[in-house]
C-alpha cells in the first residue's frame, strides 16, 4: 500500500519533505470534504465504514454553525445583544 501511496504522492507532485501526509490522509480529506459539501455525519460514515457517531465526534468542528450552536445552548441574545442564560 504505501508502494501506491508514495506512487500517487509523486505523479501528483507532492514533495514528501515538507509534507506529513500518510495513507490516512486521504480519508481525512474526503471525510472532511463530503462533510463541508453538506452531507450528514451518517451519510458519511455510511460511506466510510465507520459509526455517525465517530464522524461526528472527529469533524463536528468543521461547521461555524454547529460550534456556534454548541457554545451558545442554553443562551439567548436580549434586546441589546448581549449573551444571557435562557430563562425557563
């Protein structure tokens, strides 16, 4: 495998010195790539083998969105902006 892999690495350009890439990182790259295009978690592990929850785990980070929503649960913006806890 690592035969192919330095293979690919050479015909692509891709000078191995100033690089740290490994076999991994091409599953790295699409993952990351079909997540950013706007698949689900569980589309994606579907597609590598994997659990959702896995995915989700390693790339939740990816989306502005999602890390906003997740650092902001249980608060809200008032009426002058602010970032308060949600009153029940």
């Amino acid at each position: 495998m690592h035969y192919h892999f330095d293979r690919s690495m050479t015909l692509a350009g891709i000078n191995q010195v100033n690089r740290s890439l490994v076999p991994h990182s091409f599953r790295h790259h699409f993952i990351t790539e079909r997540i950013m295009s706007g698949l689900s978690y569980h589309e994606v592990a579907a597609m590598c083998g994997t659990s959702s929850g896995e995915v989700e785990e390693t790339y939740y980070h990816l989306n502005d969105q999602t890390r906003l929503t997740h650092a902001l649960a249980g608060y809200e913006l008032d009426d002058s902006g602010l970032v308060v806890p949600v009153e029940e």
